[in-house]
C-alpha cells in the first residue's frame, strides 16, 4: 500500500462516495484520503462526527481520513463543472430540485436554522427550497434534463396495456354504488376477468425471497467482514412510530454492495449449486426450512409481514426455480442499487406468467422503475407490461 505523501500535490483524486454531505476523496498518486477545504467552515458547524472517515460507495467500507481538509480538491474548486449525483425519488423528494440539489438544500437548511433566518425545520425546508429554485433559473449548476418517458419505453420496446376507468380525484377508481379502490386493485381485478390470478408484489417479498434463501450466505458466520448491527424492531415502528426493542444481528460491512458480491462469489456459487439447486419442491422446501433463521435479516430489510413471506413463497410455486434463482442473483449482485423498483403485480393463468407495472395515464416511472425494466431487458427477462389507466369522462 502506498504511504501518503506529505510533499504531494493531490492533483488526482477520486470522490469515495458523491452521497456522503461531507465527500472524501482518495488521491491517485498518494492514497491520502482527505476533503476538499470549501466544505470545511459548514464541516465544522453541522457535521463534525462526520469528518473521520469515509464510507466507500461500492464496497461500504469505513475508510479513515488521513489529511484532513486540502485546497482544490473537489471538481469545482479545480474549475469543472460540478457532477449531477441525483438521489432516488421517494416521498417528499420527488421533484427533480430536490433530487438533483440534496445537498445544496441540507447545508442551506442547516445554516437558516442555525443564523436565526427560520424557525422551524419546515420553514427552513420551504424557504430554502424557494432560493435554490430562484439560483437555479439565474445560472443552473445541474442539468436537469432527462430521457422522456415516451423515449425511454420505446428505447426498451416495453409492451403497454391501455385500461380505462372513472379514476376520482387522488387516484381512486370509482367501483358504483359509492365503492372505490386503488388503480392497482382495479388493474388486478380486469387481470383476473381474463382469466388470470394475480398477486400484489412490489419490492417486499423479492427481499423476503432474498432473505429466507440467503440467509446462511449473507450472515455466515465464518466471514471475516460480519459483524454486529444494531437497530430497531419493525412491526412496533410502523404501527407506534417508535421501535419496542432493539435487534442486533451479523451482517458483513460491504453487505449490498458489488464489491460484497464479488469478495463473497465462491460462497454464493456453492450456496446455488447447493441448497438452491433442484426443483420447485426442492427450492420450496429450502424456503421453509429458512423462515425461522432468516428473522432478523427480513426485519432488516423491511421483509418483516406474515404476508411478505406468503407472498415469497407464492413467487416459488408461480414463477418456477429457474426465475427465482434468478432473482437472487439479480439481487445479490448489487442489493442496494436493486431493491426498489419491481413491478406492482403478477399475473398468472396456466403456464403463462406476467409482470405488470401499472400507472395512471400522466403519472411516470420513477428512477428505480426504469432500471428494473432496463435490468430486466438485460438480465432477468422476466415477461413484462406496463398497464396505463387512462380517466374515463364522469357521466353527467
């Protein structure tokens, strides 16, 4: 391993992970790992614990900081422009201003609450949003701009499904006689009017799927990298907002990475050629004798519901071994980068099985839905359509 320099420039460094507020870099010629000095007055102010080490994007290592803050380190105090590093859209941060200026927005929170400018997180929130809009209009750090919808479904040659329905304000799709239901239950109702059986699916029980076949690989005992995580009990979360117990399980550093996947490649290899091998009782069985081992790894992935592993176990019976396996490797490759974004049902009738993502006419894929397509496109292909629900007229 090379020795850092005291004497070096610096004058090659990567960004160890763009979504850390404070980033860290590693220089090319020295290995020094250091932050760039811009960062280092709001550093200092709001995020001092943060200044020690770094996580690796790729291999969620903890990386310690060995040089501090230096000059002209990140890519604008060099003159470039700055990289679009966009976050995944998720409830409360689905505009492209907040999704493209994560960071913009968090320091100039931060610095409002604490200079007296606002009150409250809210008012810091709505105040700092207006300024980084009105600064973006004036001179765009970001490009905003992105393939269309249109563009990219024909890009990908994605089957659509137009439906029609009396959709009421808010989503809900108007049944008579004063009954409503979500446009994903009235999809799954003109399914099963073909013919078809249906399963609502989503993310939760590929990561339930995930867990109870995994289990023995992810938290082996004999890795050198597992070690103890703690966090709270899900089911008392959800229903109290507020954890009744503490969890703590194994779980390797570099879990849901590439780099996790890669280190840990002859293990997962055996773990399919193994225990995963065989037929659909075979994979059922494995599933079942999984479901008590695996707990505390499907509480930590949110896979924590009777009704994820119900609907775990259907994917077995339905889909076939070949599929699954599939899916695991799919998601074991790169867990994190794969966890959201898989379709909202399927559909099956005999030997026929299909996946269905189902949007009302003018809403959009997110993110996470385009690289599910586009990762199925390359790797899973698992058959697939996009149901578009389009507003009937109200009669009268």
């Amino acid at each position: 391993m090379t020795i850092p320099s005291s004497s070096c420039a610096h004058t090659s460094t990567e960004c160890l992970n763009p979504y850390e507020f404070i980033r860290k870099y590693r220089c090319a010629d020295c290995s020094a790992v250091m932050m760039c000095d811009c960062d280092e007055v709001r550093g200092r102010r709001f995020l001092p614990h943060q200044l020690g080490c770094a996580q690796e994007l790729k291999s969620k290592r903890r990386i310690p900081v060995t040089h501090g803050f230096q000059p002209r380190i990140c890519r604008v105090c060099r003159g470039l422009p700055s990289l679009p590093e966009p976050v995944a859209a998720i409830h409360g941060r689905t505009t492209k201003i907040r999704r493209y200026y994560w960071r913009e927005l968090f320091f100039l929170q931060q610095e409002m609450l604490a200079d007296g400018r606002a009150t409250t997180p809210t008012e810091a929130d709505a105040a700092a949003l207006e300024e980084i809009k009105a600064a973006h209009e004036r001179a765009p750090k970001y490009d905003l701009s992105e393939e269309s919808e249109a563009t990219f479904l024909a890009r990908t040659n994605v089957k659509i499904d137009e439906m029609r329905a009396l959709v009421l304000k808010g989503g809900l799709v108007a049944l008579g006689a004063d009954q409503t239901c979500s446009v994903e239950e009235y999809v799954a109702a003109q399914l099963r009017a073909r013919g078809y059986q249906t399963l609502f699916c989503e993310s939760s029980p590929f990561h339930a799927l995930f867990a109870v076949l995994l289990w023995g690989v992810i938290q082996d005992p004999n890795d050198p990298l597992v070690r103890t995580v703690h966090f709270g009990e899900r089911v008392s979360f959800e229903q109290y907002g507020r954890s009744s117990r503490d969890i703590a399980t194994g779980l390797p550093e570099d879990f849901g990475s590439e780099t996790y996947s890669i280190r840990r490649s002859e293990a997962i290899r055996e773990a399919f050629a193994t225990r995963l091998s065989g037929d659909r009782d075979r994979l059922l069985n494995a599933f079942d004798s999984g479901v008590v081992n695996s707990a505390e790894l499907r509480q930590y992935l949110w896979a924590h519901r009777d009704g994820d592993l119900q609907r775990a176990r259907t994917l077995i019976s339905v889909l076939g071994p070949d599929q699954v396996r599939a899916c695991l490797k799919h998601l074991v490759h790169n867990y994190w980068a794969k966890y959201l974004g898989w379709p909202d049902l399927l559909a099956w009738r005999e030997e026929e099985v299909l996946f269905v993502e189902v949007k009302l006419s003018r809403d959009k894929l997110s993110d996470e839905q385009r690289a599910w397509i586009e990762d199925n496109q390359k790797t899973l292909h698992l058959p697939f359509t996009l149901v578009k629900v389009h507003r009937l007229a109200k009669a009268g």
